[in-house]
C-alpha cells in the first residue's frame, strides 16, 4: 500500500478480526526502527483501547503476556537470537511486520519464521530480487547469491512468488480516491548528473597512490557513495527552494522533508540549505532553518515530534503571533 494510505489502520483492523474471531489471542507487531514503535503504539491505542491492551515489549518485558497486542523492533529481538529465550513458538497466533521489505529482510527473517502464527508483511516498497534473474548465472560467481537474494525477496517471502502482492493498493488508487496528491517533478541536473544517470556513466581521471593516472566510471547509484560533487548538491538545493510550496500564511518555505543518501550526505545537505537560506533571508534563520534527523543525532526522534507540532528549534518571526515551527 502507497505510503500515507492507512497500512497501520489496516492493521488494527486485521488484529481486531483475529481477535474478535478467536483466530489469534495474543499478536506481535514487529517494526525496523523505534519511531514506528512509538507511532505503532499511538495508533493502536487509539484505534483498540476499548478492546484490547497493547504494549511495547522493552517498557513491559515482566507483563508483556496481559497484552494481546505486542509492538517491538526486529532488532531488539533478534539481538544475539534473544527470541528464543524469550519466547516460545505458539506465544503469537499472528504476526505483523511493518515496512517487510526491511524488517524480515536476510537474518531479521529467523525472528519471523520462529512462530507458527499467521504472518501477515506490509510495505509500499515490496523488493522483487528474483525478478529476471537466472540462478544458475548468478550462482556462478557466488555461489550463496541465488540464496541471499531469495532471504531478501518480499514475495519469496510472502508466498507471492509470481511477483503479485496478496493485496494492492496503489499510488493512483490514493490519488483517484482523494487520500494522496500526485507528485509535481521539478527538474534539478547538471552535466554530472546527466552523465552519472547515462548508460556510459560519468568517466574522470584519477591519480592513485603511485600517482599512476587512470579512469574510473561512475554511475547514478554511486553519488555520495563513492562519488561526491558539491555543485550537484548546491544545484539540488536552490532548484528546491526555488520550487518548495510556500506557506499561505506567511510566505515561507513550506515544511520540508529531505531524503538523503547517507549520514553524511545529510549533514551535506543540512549545512548548504542553512548556508543558501542564509544568503536569502539574514538573521531569520542562523543555522536552524535546516536540521539533520538521523540516528548520529542525539534526542532526533524528539526533532519530528516538534516538527509535527510546528515547534522545532522555536518559531520564526516571519509574521507577529503566527506560530511556525522555526525549522523549515
């Protein structure tokens, strides 16, 4: 399901009816990281309070078997194969892993497998690594490929090996029903870019430690990684500031949020959007206007909390008592 069309809600429904039926009496709800363990919490207390208790394992580890809904992170539990300790087979009549592309993916998935319940994978990114790739071929070189790959295949999974979800529910379908808006592209590239997207790739001569000269080519998949270009990023950032939604109220840039390619690669971004606001706005922003929200960054899950409730880092003082979060 598209993201932002209501996977969570789904779910609560689905626990509602294994419960409701007697098809399960407790569930665990697995999650890759612990925003969504909190966000997964929220809204099953908000959906099933009246019903039924749910818990996150790590804060109810001695009475975690009151609750028929239990919410933990993959990582927690597979941590030096901590759920066999804790659990025994039969303790989960259903499972539900969020975002499964990520969560049961490669060792993550012996957590899945260990309970016989019903299992049940969401995501709006299902990963297909079987798809047009012969085992024989790939094998040749490496020959535990064929099996990784099939680890990391959502559908393998799932049971879904014609590469067809059990359920779909598309990103058209959450425009045409009035859930989600299109997408509007705004075209951002340089000469770099334009060549690293090629077929040919980008090709630069290099110096290596003998100070011998050759070329390397690189490819689209290879920015910030191993190939870095400060004027693609600075292009990057005032192509989006020169196209952001403003808001209504004020004229600001609308609230923003920016996919990066690594931790670095944000603190990259973060540092040439203060730089650029800077230039464009003196003495509004400092160094606020953009911040970094990865795990390198301590109290981050407190930063969206704020920036949900319009207060990150205060509030700008772009228009007398209007409140918005300083942080853009």
């Amino acid at each position: 399901m598209a993201t932002g069309t209501g996977k969570t809600l789904i779910s609560a429904a689905v626990i509602k009816l294994f419960l409701r039926t007697g098809n399960a009496k407790r569930v665990l709800f697995l999650v890759d990281r612990l925003e969504l363990e909190d966000q997964a919490y929220k809204n099953f207390v908000r959906y099933l309070k009246n019903d039924y208790t749910t818990v996150i394992y790590k804060k109810n580890r001695d009475d975690w078997e009151k609750a028929e809904i239990v919410i933990s992170t993959v990582q927690s539990l597979s941590s030096r194969n901590k759920y066999k300790k804790l659990f025994s087979p039969t303790d989960f009549d259903l499972l539900i892993s969020d975002e499964s592309h990520r969560s049961i993916g490669g060792n993550s998935r012996a957590v899945f497998e260990c309970f016989i319940g019903y299992k049940l994978g969401l995501t709006a990114t299902p990963k297909n690594y079987l798809k047009n790739i012969d085992p024989e071929e790939i094998s040749a070189n490496d020959p535990r490929a064929w099996e990784r790959r099939q680890l990391l295949d959502t559908y393998k999974t799932f049971g879904c090996e014609s590469g067809e979800p059990t359920y779909r529910y598309s990103l058209l379908g959450g425009v045409r029903d009035g859930y989600l808006i299109n997408p509007v592209v705004a075209d951002a590239r340089t000469e770099i870019t334009t060549r690293l997207l090629s077929e040919k790739g980008y090709a630069v001569t290099i110096t290596d430690e003998d100070g011998e000269e050759r070329e390397e080519t690189f490819f689209g998949r290879d920015f910030e990684k191993k190939f870095y270009s400060e004027k693609t990023n600075t292009v990057f950032c005032s192509t989006f500031l020169e196209n952001a939604l403003k808001d209504p109220i004020s004229g600001e840039i609308g609230k923003t949020i920016v996919f990066c390619v690594s931790q670095n690669h944000a603190a990259k971004i973060t540092g040439l959007l203060n730089k650029i606001a800077s230039r464009l706005w003196p003495e509004k922003y400092y160094s606020d206007f953009a911040v970094q929200v990865t795990s390198r960054i301590p109290d981050a899950q407190q930063f969206t909390i704020n920036f949900a409730n319009n207060n990150l880092n205060g509030h700008t003082g772009f228009l007398e008592n209007y409140k918005s979060s300083k942080t853009r």
